[in-house]
C-alpha cells in the first residue's frame, strides 16, 4: 500500500530525493525550466556575461594581468548620498532570486528547513565555527593561488573595491560581502544542488555541475578565477552534502569577501605584493 501511495503522489509533493525515473515528464520539464529562470536572473547571466567579458579581455592587447577587473565600484560618482542610495538598493534587489529559490522550493513541496537548515535551527554557533575555519583555510590557499595565476599572466588584476573613502565605504563592503554569500550560497548549493538531485542526478554529477557554475560566473577574473573558485565549489559541494546546512558557507564566504574587499581598501597602494594598476 505505502509503495502505491507513494507512486501516485502528486509531483509537487516529492521531497528533496533523488528520483531517478520517478518525476513525470511534465513535473521534470517544470523543474528544469525554475531551474533556468532563477540562474538567468541570477548566476546564470552572470556566467554569460562573465564568458563575454573573458573573451573581451583576451582579444584585448596586452597579457591579463594588465587589465582590471573591479568590483564593488561607484555608482554615482561625486554624488555620495545618491551612490549610497544606489549600493543599497543594489545589495537588496540582488538578494531576490534567493527568496524566489525558495517560494520554488517550497512550492513543490521540499521542506526548507531539510535542505537548508538540517539539524538544527537557521544558524547556530557551530555554522560559525565551521564557517570561521573554513574561510581560514580556503582564504589562505585563495591569496596564494591568485598571486600565483597572476604573475603567470593568467589572470586579470582585481580591484576589490573603487569606492569613495566616505564613511559608509566599509559598511557597504560588508553588506556586499554578505550579499554575495547569500545570494551564491542558497543558490548554487541550495537551490542548484537540490534540483539536480530531484531531477535524478547524482551526488557526484550534481556537485560537479554546480562547482562549475561557480566557477564560470568568476570568469571575468580570468582562467585562475575559474579554477580557484572551481575547486573551492567542489570543497563547498562535498561539505554542504555532509552537514546539509547552508548557512556554515554563508560565514565562510561572507567573511572571504570582508577580507578581500576591506583588505583591499586597506592595502592598494600601501604593500608591494597586493597587484594593483
């Protein structure tokens, strides 16, 4: 009886499995087309614009690592209350494709708190700790890495911030910061990595698939921003399987991005080793 029940439950009833043979063709096409729109309002256009800047860059004159690719820049320069204005807005409206990964989660019946938060409540001190440790070692390995591709020419300079020094620069480095772990965490781990499963993939196949997702939205920094964040995607993948929390990553990324945007307005310009342009 369980087994008939079971196989006649409505598709947006099926919970985060994997169901090989077990979604109708319908419920499938659905799920990969919410899969498609949340990447092309989010990390997928990303990627595409990301693969076209890459190419720009490379069919530019002169190695990479004599451009620059800049994040977190001024929005209305000269004008700091309307480029304050401006950075806010961004950080929030960048932050709903996340709330709308969710509603599709919930929507076809997969239970939030199992994929997202498993275990426990929405954070806890041991997300912390494991986010703490995590961004120590990744960040370290990270810093080398870059340093590394981009004396081999392989990879753009990044300037982590052009903000204006005004009181509100490193407030709003740290809303960034934690803008963009949000925003890649819930949805490449937890929102990517759960549709590929209910759509039948693999543990392996899915991890894969969403590390290179990773890694293509950071092509713009060039082929070492790809294999960087490439291996630190299978890194988040293989762990996120293992505690089926989000939120450790969600630490462990915002405190990379504070480290790499703040550090950064600190140091241009004041130590020899940090690439500048």
């Amino acid at each position: 009886m369980s087994t008939t029940t079971e196989a006649v439950r409505p598709w947006w009833r099926l919970r985060d499995t994997a169901v090989p043979g077990g979604v109708p063709d319908l419920a499938r096409a659905l799920l990969w087309t919410e899969l498609a729109l949340v990447l092309l309002v989010s990390l997928g256009r990303s990627a595409i614009y990301s693969v076209v800047s890459l190419v720009s860059a490379l069919t530019a004159p002169g190695p990479l690592s004599s451009q620059a690719a800049t994040l977190n820049n001024s929005l209305a320069p000269d004008r700091p209350w309307l480029d304050l204005t401006y950075q806010l807005l961004r950080v929030g409206f960048a932050l709903v494709p996340v709330a709308l990964a969710g509603y599709l989660l919930v929507r076809s019946g997969t239970t939030l708190r199992e994929v997202w938060a498993r275990g426990g409540g929405w954070a806890s001190w041991g997300d912390l700790g494991r986010g703490a440790w995590l961004a120590a070692g990744v960040g370290s390995v990270g810093v080398v890495f870059y340093l590394a591709t981009f004396a081999l020419g392989t990879n753009l300079t990044v300037v982590a911030q052009s903000l204006p020094g005004e009181w509100w620069q490193v407030p709003v480095l740290v809303l960034a910061a934690a803008e963009n772990a949000v925003l890649e965490e819930y949805v490449v781990l937890g929102f990517v990595l759960v549709r590929l499963r209910q759509l039948g993939f693999g543990d392996t196949a899915a991890i894969g698939l969403a590390a290179v997702l990773r890694g293509s939205y950071h092509l713009y920094q060039g082929l070492g921003g790809f294999v960087g964040n490439l291996a630190m995607g299978l890194l988040f993948g293989l762990l996120y399987r293992r505690w089926g929390r989000v939120m450790p990553f969600v630490v462990a990324h915002t405190l990379l991005d504070v480290g790499a945007f703040v550090g950064y307005a600190a140091l241009a310009g004041r130590v020899d080793w940090l690439p500048t342009l």
